[in-house]
C-alpha cells in the first residue's frame, strides 16, 4: 500500500537516469521525506512545507506536499496529491492519483511528473510496476507513544500539540512534534539517526504546481532524444538561487523571548554575526551571539544557540520562509524542541 506511493521520486530517478537502481542500491534522485501515517489527513487544499536534513550526506532541501482535489475512481475514493522537492539546485514535482486509506496514500493510479526547466510528462504503469519493486526513499514512521501534550502558538495559529515517541521503518526510534491541526501531514517537528524534518509553514487553496501540459512519456523523450541531438541540453536545470538580503533586525513574534529582537550582520554572503536573545520565557532575556553560523543552502543558516555549550542539541535551524519571515527550530534548555518566528523590521 504505502510502498506505491512511496516509490514516486524513484520513478522519477528511474526516468532522469534511465536505469531501475537494484533494490537496496542507493540512488542520488532519491530524497527521504518522512510522513507519520497515523496523522496523516485527506483535507481537500491543505499543503504543507518542510526544510529537511538528509543527515547522511549533511544536506537541506524543502518539501511542500498538497491534496489537490478528492475524486472517485471505480469504488475507491481517491485525492490528486503533489510532492514538491526542492534542493539547492533542482526542483521536481510529482502530481499522483492515489487511494485514500486510514494509514494514509495508498495505491496509485497516475503519476505526473514535473522537472525544473522541462515538459512535465507522465509515467506509464509499467514503469510504476518497476518502481514499487524498488526500496522506497520516503519514510514513514508510526506513533508508538504520546508524551506530553501542549497548546502551541505558530503562524499565528493556536495548536494542540502532543511530543511522541515512534519507531521509523527500520525500527529506529524517531521523536516528533505532531497536530491534527496541521495538514495534510500533521507533523511540526520529526528527528530519526537518518533525517530531521522542521515545519516551515501550512494553509489551504492548494493549487497544482506543475508547469504546462503533461506529455505522454515516449513522446517526452523522443523531444529530449531530438533535442540533443539538434546540440540542445537535455538535462536538469538549475533553478534560480535567491538572494535574499537577511541583514538587518528582526523581531521574535511567537516563541519564548517574544517581542524581543534579534540582529544579522552579513559579510562577503554569510552571516558574520547573529546576535539573538538568551532565555527559557521565565527569565528576562540576556542578548548573546549565535557561534559559527553559516549558510547551508539558499534558505538556511544553521548555528549555535546563544550562551549554549557547543553541541548537536544545542544548535539552531534558522529557515528564512521568505525575504522577511524566519523560523528557528533548537533545543530548549530543559530538553524539549522548540522554535520561533521572526519577522524582518522594515522602514
């Protein structure tokens, strides 16, 4: 059921690479993307975007996934569903008709395919077949314990929250921040030994983002073939990088020194200095400098938390959302994930 769907970006590595990686084989077009299948939710326009760190090659890339529309194929009540992967240089686009089960997306129908800089073109079901014979690279864990539930406040929306602990499909353990209020997948905050994933924002009115009138598969490949042999390039294109100018101050709207300011100073593209406040909201905040920050991709700067030891839990994912919007996601003094919101002051 779930290795269907979960076998979509190999069908997309199998297309862009012309070849079935061997089940087991590690394969580059590959990206994890965890989803909890126990909150996972059908709710018609609802999308959802994440930052992820692909801790084994120490990479970050954004996830978006969205339920376009609910549909009726034969007696099986199926959605049209969107995975958007966006790494630093490449963005692709899987729109896919898939069954809508109690644990989530279950088999599939269609599959359409956008990459940046091509024709979206759909796949065939025997390619689909080939696919679903492979290791699947998204991921999905189950809840195997509630911990703690908590009213949370993000992007100006009040959630309630539950911490659980969960095993991941190699029987890992995972950690995660997880609401119904958030769909479709209903995680704010997941962490396995192989992937961490962060909620950068969620709302509703999902639309398709596939560019252009999907062609059948054999004829999107005949133009790549007639293509390059004209001396065209065929392959991925590089999306276009932002460069979006964080210097200045910014103002902590949700999180546990809210109202308080936080400054970046840039030089040469990096942010020489993050001066940010230091507090656990019992306390007045103490202003201290951020160690070693540093860019990881276009849209993520990861440091040391201010006044904290130099360790894993004491690092800081600070995603900026947009020219004048950021979330920080760290570990708070007592243990327990945290984040906040931070708005760029504009004059």
């Amino acid at each position: 059921m779930t290795r269907a769907f979960m076998s979509i970006l190999v069908a997309v590595a199998f297309v862009l690479t012309g070849a079935v990686p061997v089940a087991g084989q590690e394969n580059k077009g590959q990206r994890p993307v965890m989803m909890i299948g126990d909150v996972f939710q059908f709710n018609e326009g609802s999308w959802a975007t994440y930052t992820l760190h692909d801790k084994k090659d120490d990479s970050y890339y954004s996830m978006t996934m969205s339920i376009l529309e609910s549909v009726q194929r034969g007696q099986k009540a199926c959605a049209w569903m969107e995975v958007e992967i966006e790494t630093e240089k490449e963005l692709v686009v899987t729109r896919f008709l898939t069954e809508k089960t109690k644990a989530g997306p279950g088999d599939l129908f269609e599959v359409i395919v956008y990459v940046y800089g091509l024709q979206p073109f759909s796949i065939p079901q025997r390619m689909l077949k080939d696919a679903n014979k492979q290791v699947p690279p998204l991921q999905v864990g189950h809840v195997s314990k509630r911990i703690e539930q908590r009213q949370m406040s993000f992007g100006g929306e009040s959630l309630d929250v539950w911490a659980v602990e969960g095993t991941d499909p190699q029987g890992g353990a995972m950690s995660a921040m997880v609401s119904l209020d958030v769909a479709p997948i209903g995680v704010l905050l997941a962490e396995t030994d192989e992937a961490s994933m962060y909620l950068e924002a969620w709302g509703g009115g999902a639309t398709t983002r596939v560019k252009g009138k999907p062609k059948g598969f054999l004829m999107w490949l005949m133009g790549l073939v007639g293509k390059g042999m004209a001396g065209g390039e065929v392959g991925m294109q590089e999306r276009p990088q932002r460069t979006w100018d964080v210097a200045g101050t910014w103002r902590e709207f949700e999180g546990p020194c809210a109202r308080s300011t936080w400054t970046m100073i840039t030089g040469a593209g990096e942010p020489s200095k993050v001066t940010a406040p230091r507090c656990d909201g019992s306390q007045a905040a103490q202003v201290s400098e951020g160690v070693a920050p540093r860019w990881r991709s276009d849209r993520v700067v990861v440091m040391q938390m201010p006044g904290r030891a130099a360790t894993d839990k004491a690092a800081a994912t600070l995603i900026f959302v947009a020219p004048t919007k950021a979330v920080v996601w760290y570990t708070a003094p007592d243990g327990r994930p945290a984040f906040a919101t931070l708005r760029k002051e504009t004059r």
